[in-house]
C-alpha cells in the first residue's frame, strides 16, 4: 500500500500537510532526515507511515522488521500507542509504567516478531534485557522524537540522547529520522554529530512558522489589573470566540489567582498544571478536547499531546523561559488554517521570576558535589529525615530555592542515583560525573539559557516582523513583505 492510501485508509486525511510527503519518500529510499515542524503539524507520520509500508514487506525477512522510536515522554507513546492501536495498527512500547510482568510479556512479543512499531526511552538502552531482543529484530527504520533532547545547546537535553551513535551501530546503521519542534543552527548541528553522521548525510526539512493565519501580538502591561483586563478583552472577541483558547502562566499560584479573578468576571474556564493529581489531568485535557469547555488556564505542563484544529488564540500572561518554549506553544494555535492569535503579555517583572528559574536549573558544580558527598556518607540520615530535611541542609538561599529538583533529576539522567523521586533518589547506582563537576561547561550551559530569556525580551521588543524575528533566531530565511503583520 502506498503512502497516499495509508493516510487515507488509516489515518482518515485526505491529503499530507506541507513536506509530510516529501520526509516519508525520503526514508522510505532508506535515507536519513532531520525534520523540524511546529507541534501538532503531524512529525510522527513521518514516521508511522513507513513502518506501514515496511510492514508489507517484514515477513519476507528473517528477522521481523521494526521501526524503533526513541522518545523522552512516557505519556505522550502511551497517548500514541493507543491512538495507534484504535486504528489496527500493531504497536506497542516499553518503559517504566510497566510491571515487571507486563515488561516481560512484551519482551517476549517483541522477540517472537510482534509489532511493527515500537517505542522506548533512550534510558532503556541500559537494559540488558531490552539490548537481547532488540537485537533479535531487525530496526527497517530509527526514529528519534522530540530530538532537540540530543544536543546539550537544546532545551531539555536528556544524558542518555548522547548515546544515539552507540545506539545506531548497535542496530546495525538503520536509515534515521529526528524529529523536533525546535532547533536553532547550533542545536541542529550536535544533533547529526551526536547520531554519528555528516551534514551531508542528513537532510534538513525544516516548516517553519511562516503561517498567515496567525497573528503575533506583544502588548505591554505594568500590573495585574491589566493583564486581567487583557485577557478578559482577547476572550471575549467576537472573531475568537468560535473556538478554544489557552491562556500560559508561569507559576501555579498565580494561575489560581487569576483564575479566581476571571471566574469572579464571569469567564468561564477550567485550570490545568503540575499539581493536579493524574486523573484530573485528564479530565481537564477530554474536557477541553472535546470542546466541552471553551478556555483553559495552564502551566507549560498543557501541551502534550494536545492537537486540537480551532484554537483560536494563545495568550501568555507571563513571560516564557525561552524562545524555543514560546515558539512550541503558540504553535498550537489555529491549525485548522483559520485566524487565530498568539499574545504574549510583556511585563518586565516577570524576567525576574524567570531568572530565578535559570539559576535553580542551573546548580553549581559545588552542589552536585555536596549532594554526593550526603547521600554516600550520611545514608542513614538521608533515608530516616528525607527530602526535607536534605533540603535544608544544602540550600542557603530559602526555601524557594528548587536546585535540590535539579540536581537530583540530573542524577537520575546520569545514572547515579535509581530514580529522582524518594526512595529511589537516595540509593546511589554511579558515580559522580566528570560532566556535572566540569565548571566551565556548567557555566556555558547557565550563559545559554540567559540568553535564551535575553531573546525572549528582544522578541518583546522588536518593532518589525515578529515572524521574521522568530525565523532569524532558528536560521531560517524569511521574505519580509508589507504586507506582514507584528
């Protein structure tokens, strides 16, 4: 069957968006791609497509052909393995949402020839039992999401990404696809060194954000009452009252703030961050999916797996963390190619609290050493007083002070610890890593991320295209016409 026919058949599209066609011809030659394309813009039938046409074909093999993808976000293949599944696609994953048992049973399905498409963590690569099935397949196609996770110049880098060209020649040098919403020039570079190849062996499909039904806004505000009284005017506009709208905070405890203050205006709305339990999580996403409710307020923990057509407007009521993340998330508006508008909220004071979270992702060598030197010397205590108490004993600078979270999550990537959450954070399983005592990389890495904010305050303050601005910060050549709209 013939990639237009999957889609199709399948998928129930009617036709590819933008390069999908071009990417999926690509490595279905057996050739290797790096594609970057906004959010919910359609990156995995990049891939889930030609594991398709594989599949035709993996019988005639005498080991099963797989297409292997490699993500950081367990949720999000569990969102894709059931959307998957709902179609009669035969796919699975394995992480460590699992049971033991449940691993198992899946090793063994995988091993026997099962599956056309499987997903994992590049931590799985630790598992001896994963490498002796793994290598029982044959992978047609390797695909890496989300794979700015690569590059320590990216934003979310993840120890075990730098492991890809290991990984590559395990599987004996599939065709490879990596796939991302962001990359600026440097972050696309490391990205192919780090899977062990050339830039001449790598082809760049790059969308872009150059979409004209979105509409970039930067509106100044000095106080509270005016980001209210914003938000209350953006929503209630007739043009973007036919859809959904999201509405990005910083902070939870501002989030409930406003939410009181809108809710108090008659706006009706419903909250989605970090601090809801699972299942509310959930409700909230169906609820806002379904269009049972018309606009939610959320941290940047709403967005995965969100792909919904009519979004009408996305409004940051406090300054983003970085370019990379602004871009991420306005780019979930107006996907159905009807105006929608993207607003970001400009208060200065906001660069503070964004600072703030710049230096407690960002621990001194001397931290790391510290944490260390309590958890393989003073085990008992560690393990009898618990976090809180660690935290007290490291941190000088209040109780605000979130490097504890960093640093431990930093060890689990690392392998030095067994999990970043008690009780596994406490048993140490590695060493201390040259890479967390190097201070001059640690440096580079805080310097990267202030800048990063630094573009965001340029973004605010640009009087010409914002569109081109954005293009400019990812390398990416844009035409400025008159026409274009700031």
């Amino acid at each position: 069957m013939q990639p237009e026919k999957i889609l199709q058949q399948i998928f129930h599209h009617q036709n590819f968006r933008g390069q999908q066609l071009d990417v999926i011809r690509h490595v279905l030659e057996d050739r290797h791609a790096l594609v970057i394309m906004p959010t919910g813009m359609g990156k995995s039938l990049c891939y889930q497509i030609p594991a398709l046409v594989h599949s035709q074909t993996r019988d005639a093999s005498p080991r099963p052909g797989l297409t292997l993808v490699i993500s950081p976000l367990i949720a999000l293949m569990k969102d894709q393995v059931d959307a998957l599944t709902t179609r009669n696609v035969s796919a699975t994953y394995i992480n460590s949402s699992l049971s033991r048992q449940e691993r198992t049973q899946r090793y063994d399905a995988v091993a026997d020839g099962q599956f056309d498409l499987l997903y994992v963590t590049p931590e799985r690569f630790r598992k001896t039992e994963y490498l002796e099935v793994i290598v029982r397949r044959e992978v047609r196609l390797l695909a890496v999401d989300e794979a700015h996770c690569i590059s320590e110049w990216g934003h979310d880098f993840r120890p075990d990404y730098t492991r890809l060209e290991e990984f590559r020649h395990l599987l004996g040098e599939p065709p490879t696809i990596a796939l991302t919403a962001t990359a600026t020039p440097d972050v696309q570079r490391d990205i192919i060194r780090q899977l062990g190849l050339g830039l001449d062996d790598v082809r760049l499909f790059h969308e872009g954000i150059n979409r004209p039904n979105l509409e970039l806004k930067v509106i100044p505000v000095w106080d509270e009452h005016e980001k209210l009284k914003q938000i209350l005017e953006i929503a209630s506009r007739p043009e973007l009252s036919q859809g959904s709208g999201i509405v990005y905070f910083t902070l939870i405890k501002t989030l409930e703030r406003f939410s009181q203050l809108l809710a108090e205006d008659g706006l009706e709305h419903i909250c989605y961050h970090g601090d809801l339990d699972q299942r509310r999580r959930r409700q909230v996403q169906n609820a806002f999916m379904q269009s049972q409710t018309r606009i939610v307020l959320a941290t940047n923990a709403f967005g995965m797996g969100i792909d919904k057509e009519d979004i009408r407007f996305v409004m940051h009521a406090d300054v983003p963390g970085s370019m990379e993340s602004y871009y991420q998330e306005i780019g979930r508006a107006g996907r159905d190619g009807l105006p929608s508008r993207c607003t970001l909220l400009y208060d200065q004071r906001d660069l503070a609290t964004q600072m703030e979270f710049i230096q407690w992702s960002n621990p001194e060598a001397d931290f790391y050493a510290e944490l260390y030197r309590y958890l393989t010397t003073r085990e008992e205590q560690v393990q009898a007083f618990g976090l809180a108490w660690l935290n007290n004993e490291l941190q000088c600078r209040g109780k605000h002070d979130h490097r504890l979270e960093t640093a431990l999550a930093m060890f689990d990537r690392h392998d030095v610890v067994h999990d970043h959450q008690p009780p596994g954070c406490f048993e140490v399983t590695g060493t201390l890593p040259s890479r967390l005592q190097d201070t001059r990389r640690l440096a580079e890495k805080l310097e990267r991320d202030q800048r990063k904010l630094y573009a965001l305050v340029e973004y605010a303050n640009f009087e010409g295209d914002r569109k081109a601005f954005i293009h400019n910060y990812f390398g990416l050549p844009y035409e400025v016409t008159p026409e274009a709209k700031t």
